[in-house]
C-alpha cells in the first residue's frame, strides 16, 4: 500500500499552521511534510506536531534572501560558510522535528557565473551536509525543480541530480522526485522511475498544469502509482498541491488509499 503525507505549506491554507496537523489527521493521514515554516519557532512547531502524532517526513534547509530571488545556497560559490551555518539551523528544527530528512536546495545560478563551478560547489556542499545530517540522524534530499516557477535554478532534470548523487557517493543523499516537475521539464516518468529508484528517497505528487490535485488536468496518477507499486517503493509520497478550496474537497482521488 502507498504511503501519502500531507503537504502542510500548501493543503490546509484555510486555517492557521497550529491548526493543520490535526487537520491532516482527521483526513487520515498518517505523516506530513512542509516546504518552509521558519517563522515559527521549533518548540512551537513540535508542540503541534506532537500532539498530532504523525510522523514529519522533510522540509527545506533555509533557502536564502527569497525577497531577493534566490531559492537555495548550497550551489552558491562563495556562500559555503552561510551554507552550513542553514544546515545547522534545519538540524535544530530536524531535532524538535523528528524530520526524517531535509531538503536542500540548490539555488538559482548568479548573473556571471558558470553552472559547472555552480555545480562543483554543489557537490561539495552535499558531501558536507550528508556527513553532517548522518551524524543527527537526517536524511538529505534533492529535487530538479522547473525552470518555469524557478528560472536559473542549478539542477531542473532528474539525470542533473542524479549525477550529483553520483558523485557526491554517500548513502544519506538521495533524490526527491517530484512528478510534476519532472513532468514540466523531461517527461518519460517512467523510465526516470525505472532508472533512479535506486536513490528515490522520497515522492511528491501534483497535477499539471497549476500544481492542482492529482486527479485532475493531464497526468495520470492511477498509472504512475502502479509503477511505483512494481518498483517496490516503499517511501512516503507528499501531497505538494494546492487545493482549488477546502482541502477536504481536494481528496477524492486518496479515497482508496484510507484518505478523505
């Protein structure tokens, strides 16, 4: 049976972050996950949690000066110092958490600068931060993300992560396969399943186009959950999409799977 966890930075907006824990639990889900929450505070954060009692899954390291267009340091020359100082930050929230992994992000390639330094500096950086998140317990996740939400972003296809997977070697470093970006940006989902399930460590899920709930627009997810399902893929699946109202309208399609 798949395991789906709820997105709480976009399913449940219609009510506050204290709120959307148990929200989730009442729908039946049994783990959620969140891009970024760092205005509140850890304790804060796990007291709602824990209360809920479901398990955190991922969230994203600190993503920089968003105000300034950036989205991720890790591949950011220059910033190796601020860098680990944000993957100090996200174990603190890890911790309080439970987080079985944290997202780090990439970030968008600088005016005047070439993606093959962007991308050594990368590699560099998730070699740190495997060791780093080992030693407390985390895993570290990457994601291609598009280019049409993120222009500039360093890595947008799945075989780019996969070969900074590759070269970085470590067995916490794994990849967050996010199908509809990967959908934006390569299609052919199934042979990039078949290919890098090996190092798939988490899923996210969404419609295309408008990041809508999977059972609607053009992907068919009753498809690609088969093949999850014959790939042996025993990981969780985030449900990164943005109900069009209630989030509780939104989960028809998670009906088979003891969800709604």
């Amino acid at each position: 049976m798949l395991k789906f966890a709820a997105n709480i930075g976009w399913m449940y907006t219609e009510l506050p972050m204290a709120e959307r824990f148990q929200a989730a639990k009442g729908h039946g889900f049994k783990a959620v996950e969140c891009p970024l929450f760092y205005e509140f505070e850890p304790a804060q954060l796990a007291d709602w949690h824990g209360e809920a009692g479901l398990a955190f899954i991922m969230f994203n390291a600190p993503p920089g000066d968003m105000a300034a267009g950036e989205y991720g340091i890790s591949g950011l020359p220059g910033r190796e110092v601020e860098f680990q100082d944000s993957i100090a930050t996200a174990l603190i929230y890890a911790k309080a958490l439970g987080s079985q992994a944290i997202h780090v992000l990439a970030g968008i390639v600088p005016d005047g600068e070439s993606r093959e330094r962007c991308f050594e500096t990368y590699v560099a950086n998730l070699k740190w931060a495997a060791a780093a998140c080992a030693a407390e317990g985390a895993g570290v996740l990457i994601e291609p993300i598009n280019t049409i939400e993120r222009p500039g972003y360093l890595t947008t296809l799945t075989r780019e992560a996969r070969a900074a997977v590759d070269a970085v070697s470590d067995e916490n470093l794994g990849i967050q396969f996010d199908f509809h970006n990967a959908q934006l940006m390569e299609g052919r989902l199934t042979e990039a399943l078949e290919q890098n399930i090996d190092v798939i460590r988490h899923m996210q899920i969404a419609g295309v186009p408008g990041r809508t709930p999977p059972d609607m627009n053009e992907m068919n997810y009753p498809y690609l959950f088969g093949v999850i399902e014959r790939l042996g893929y025993e990981g969780w699946i985030g449900c990164e999409y943005c109900p069009p109202a209630a989030t509780g309208d939104s989960l028809g399609w998670a009906k088979a799977y003891g969800i709604g």
